[in-house]
C-alpha cells in the first residue's frame, strides 16, 4: 500500500527497551477534501531513511498495516492497529535538470541571405 501527502513531522530516532529496538514516527497530511494526518512508524535500520527529507516535502510512502491482539491480566482482548513505513519517495519534481535551458532571444540572429528571387516551393 502507498500514501501520498506532505510531510507535518519527523520525530528523532528513539531506542526502546534493552535490546537496541529503534523507530522513529513520521507524520504525514493527505491532500483531499478531508485530509488526513496520519502516523506512520519506520523501525530498525528504515529509520535511516527519513534522514535526508524535510517537513513540508510532499512524499510517496510505502506501508503496511500491523495488528495486534492483547490480552489483559483481567482476561479481557484489546486489539490495536499500527502503520508501518517501509519506503519512502520524493514527489518534487527537479525542473531545472528535466528541462534543457533556453537560450536567450539575442542569441537567434535572423537569415542574411535570403533572396527575393528564390522559388517558394512550400505546398501551401
């Protein structure tokens, strides 16, 4: 599964427990009539790849969804959902690379030897 928005937040990495288990949270806005912002976890070494992006930065972000089943002390079963990031793609697009520059109008100079007399074989 894939969401697109703009990125709101992207917490710090955070260390949980004693066996070294990392996540970091990313918030991300989706842009529809109602947007959503939704909580997106990247764990272990994904939580790499969020370093090179930035708030405001509209992104593509692959995910899967986990659930869990609890049961209390009391006997009583919870159930909690979580989304997970897996990947994570830049929507910007580069203009200036995609787009060869234009060179300025002084740099066309117009025909000097054209001549009157020359046949105009255009068909129309």
């Amino acid at each position: 599964m894939e969401v697109q928005g703009k990125i709101k937040l992207i917490g710090e990495t955070q260390t949980v427990g004693s066996n070294g288990f990392r996540k970091r949270e990313l918030v991300v806005t989706t842009e529809e009539q109602y947007p959503q912002h939704l909580s997106i976890d990247f764990v272990q070494d994904k939580t790499d790849l969020l370093n090179n992006f930035q708030v405001g930065q509209p992104v593509k972000v692959g995910i899967n969804l986990r659930g869990r089943e609890w049961i209390s002390p009391q006997g009583e079963t919870k159930h909690f959902n979580s989304i997970q990031g897996w990947r994570i793609d830049s929507l910007q697009q580069n203009v200036a690379a995609a787009v060869p520059p234009v060179p300025p109008m002084e740099a066309f100079e117009p025909a000097k030897d054209l001549k009157a007399e020359e046949p105009d074989d255009l068909p129309f």
